[in-house]
C-alpha cells in the first residue's frame, strides 16, 4: 500500500502541476494517459503471470521454476515494450487529435505522450520485477526501490515544469521527462535487486515452453482487460469532450483522487491477496487460499469504503488542489463524488479478481471489466447522457454500475471455487508439486 500511495502521489502530482498551466493541460495529460496506460496494462499482465508462478512455486519450493517463470516474464515485457517505444515516436500527435481534443490539448498530450511512450520497456520491467518479488513474500524491497524512484520522479516534476534553480522552466514536458528518467532508474535497480548473488531470485536463460505456455495464458486475459479500457476509454472521453473540455478535465480530476484517495488501499489488499491465494495453493491449501480471499475482500470493503465516504463529504474541498476554473471544480466535484461512491465496489473487485489471479484464474475479471465498461459505463453514458440528453449526470451513474457489475461477475466465479483447481492443475502441469530444487 505504501508502494501504490507513493506511485499514485507521483501521477497525482503531474496533475496538480498540469493544473497550475490551464485546463487544456490538465485534458492533455489525461488524454496521454489513456494512450499510457496500455503499456501500464500490458506490463500488469505479464506481471499477474509472472506474481501467480512466483507465488505458487514459492509455496512448494519450485525454486528452478520460479526462476524460470520470472526471467522469461521480463524477456517479454521488454520485447512488448518496444513497439510502444516507436509508436510514442511516430504517432503521440495523431493519436491524441484522433480523441476530437481541441489543437493546443493535442499539442502539449502529444509531445508528453511520446516522452512517457519511449521508455515503455523500462516501464514493463518495473512492473514485472515488482510483482515477481512480491510473488516471494517480500513486499519491501520494491516498496523501497519504486518508493525512492517516485519521489525523484515528483520532486524532479516540479522542479522541471517550474524551473526551479538551475533546471530549464520545461511546463508539461518536464512532467514527462522526470517520469520516463524515474522509470528507467527503478528497471535498473529492481533487475539488479534481482541477480544479486545471495538474492531469493536469480536470472536464467529461458528454456521450458511449459512456463512460457502459462506465463501467455495467465498473462492474456489480464492484457485484454488493458485493451478493453483503452478502447473503451475512446469513446468515453469522446462522449465527455462533447461535453467540453472542462468536464474531460473534471473527469480526469475526479478519477485521480479516488486514485489517490482509496486505490492504493485496493491494489494493495489486491496484490496481497493474490500472494496469499498463490502460496497457500503452493502448500497444497485451497481451504486457506479460499478463506483469506474473503477475509482480504472484507477488511478492504470497510476501510475503503469509510475512504470513499470521506471522499464524497470532502470532495469539493480536495478538488481545489487541483484547480481553481470554477466550471472544472463544479464538474469535478461531482465526479470525485461518484468515485467516491464506487470505490467500495472497486476495492472488492480489485481484491477478488487478486485472489482468483492467485490461482491463475484471469480470464473472469477480463469478461467482468468488458461487461461492465461496455454495457454500464459506454451504454449509460451514451444512451442517457447523449441521446436521451441527461448529460453528464448519466456518466456519474455509469461509472458507479460499471464497477458494482464487476463484483456479480468476479464474485460468482469466487464462490464456486473451480478457480482453486485450475491452479493446482497448472502446477502440476509444470512439476510445480513436489519439486524441492
């Protein structure tokens, strides 16, 4: 949870800062960051592969497994992030005129977009290694690698896009560049983290397709949900810039501070979660495993939903933080309201589908995000908020019943348990059981 409060702070902050230039600068780095998170969702899937095995094979003592589960899940990230590289490269501009953005929000998204983009590969190894040592149990040294990245990455965002001291005054880009410098400077410790002699991993040349073989199909489903918000993220802020810019930035806005607010305590419950589930499914416990997962669920219904209760009451309040454009903060506040309201569902989705993913199960919380994102958030937001001209009260609606959809889903699929035995077999599938090397 530190970790997450740390990295969230570091996005929120390129926010506020963004907000301190104009609203247009606030939509274009939300623009971007629809584009940014793909990779972001890409690195997350192979990193649910690659914390599954490690878990799992921490559990029943597959130290060679493991190994090989965690080189060949950063072989990939890297190799995934290279297209992204060049797209940053080669289309940031268009991709963000193609939104219907106003031409100086493309100008300022398109130049961060493809900053952020060129170090993508760097990116996928930051998630990859996090969640590959977390899969071991240790929680803390990522913090303390990702934590000292983020707090360069904000204390170098302010420092660049003001021009403090000595730095060129660099506005958005200078958000962008301390994020790529911050990225590439966590890879490179988390991997050395890694091949230190006397460490709980170590980095072995790929040889076993069975691993590979998981590692994709554990990993798919996980990306896909990446594509599903990315594509549906395009209509979505379409349908909101029909509304004008400063609701697609009041949007942005609301979204950062539930992710600010509350999200931290959901991933965090979420990645613990899926460790417990993996190990205690390494040990041969699939009663624990089934247990801790709605005992997870429980803790974070309470403390996040007491978060998001404090959200709804003081949400005009935090969005000044943001910015001062009297219609951004009036549509902003009630965003940050609907979020607030959500974020209860969202931490029990995030910590549910974490167990389920503790047990190689990903495909359910891919069928229960593109459910939920295409007939709750883009089907309310369209047919009442476009055509039957509820306007932007029908998004408030929508986000909220996108995410309560999610746990129908995620949920049934929990309490069948066939999630448990889908874990087992695959560990068997790989000699996972009973290896002792």
């Amino acid at each position: 949870m530190a970790e997450q409060v740390l990295r969230t702070l570091m996005r929120t902050t390129d926010v506020i800062v963004a907000g301190f230039f104009s609203p247009a600068a606030v939509a274009a780095v939300g623009l971007a960051d629809v584009y940014s998170r793909l990779p972001l969702w890409l690195g997350l899937g192979v990193g649910s592969g690659a914390i599954a095995l490690s878990s799992q094979d921490t559990g029943s003592g597959a130290e060679a497994n493991r190994d090989q589960a965690v080189s060949q899940a950063l072989a990939l990230g890297v190799l995934a992030g290279l297209p992204f590289a060049l797209f940053g490269l080669l289309f940031s501009y268009g991709a963000i005129a193609v939104l219907g953005a106003e031409r100086e929000v493309v100008r300022i998204g398109g130049l961060y977009l493809a900053v952020v983009m060129v170090t993508a590969p760097s990116y996928h190894v930051v998630l990859i290694a996090s969640r590959s040592i977390q899969g071991t149990g240790d929680t803390r040294t990522p913090m303390y690698v990702n934590g000292a990245a983020n707090l360069l990455n904000i204390s170098g965002t302010v420092a660049l896009a003001f021009g403090l001291g000595p730095l060129p005054e660099l506005s958005v880009l200078g958000i962008a560049v301390a994020t790529a410098a911050s990225d590439t400077l966590a890879a490179l410790a988390l991997v050395a983290v890694i091949a230190r002699p006397r460490g709980e991993l170590s980095l072995v040349r790929p040889t076993d397709l069975t691993i590979t073989k998981q590692l994709v199909t554990i990993s798919a489903p996980r990306v896909a949900e990446g594509v599903t918000e990315l594509i549906a993220q395009f209509p979505f802020n379409a349908i909101l810039l029909a509304f004008g810019t400063e609701v697609n930035a009041a949007y942005h806005i609301g979204r950062r501070m539930e992710q600010q607010f509350a999200g931290p305590l959901s991933r965090g419950y979420g990645t613990a979660a899926n460790i417990l589930a993996g190990q205690s499914l390494g040990r041969g416990e699939p009663g624990t495993a089934y247990f801790d997962g709605w005992a997870a669920a429980g803790l974070a219904a309470l403390t996040v939903g007491a978060l998001g209760l404090v959200l709804v009451a003081g949400a005009e309040w935090f969005v000044l933080a943001f910015t001062r454009d009297p219609t951004t903060v009036a549509y902003a506040t009630d965003f940050a309201r609907a979020y607030g309201i959500a974020a209860v569902f969202i931490a029990l989705y995030v910590v549910i589908a974490g167990s389920l993913r503790g047990g190689s199960e990903t495909v359910s919380p891919f069928v229960a995000k593109l459910s939920g994102t295409v007939v709750f958030l883009l089907g309310i937001s369209y047919v009442f908020g476009i055509r039957l001209e509820y306007g932007v009260v029908a998004a408030y609606v929508a986000i909220v019943a996108d995410f309560a959809w999610r746990n129908v889903v995620v949920g049934s699929v929990y309490y069948r348990r066939n999630w448990l035995d889908r874990g087992a077999e695959m560990m068997h599938e790989r000699g996972s059981v009973g290896d002792e090397d």
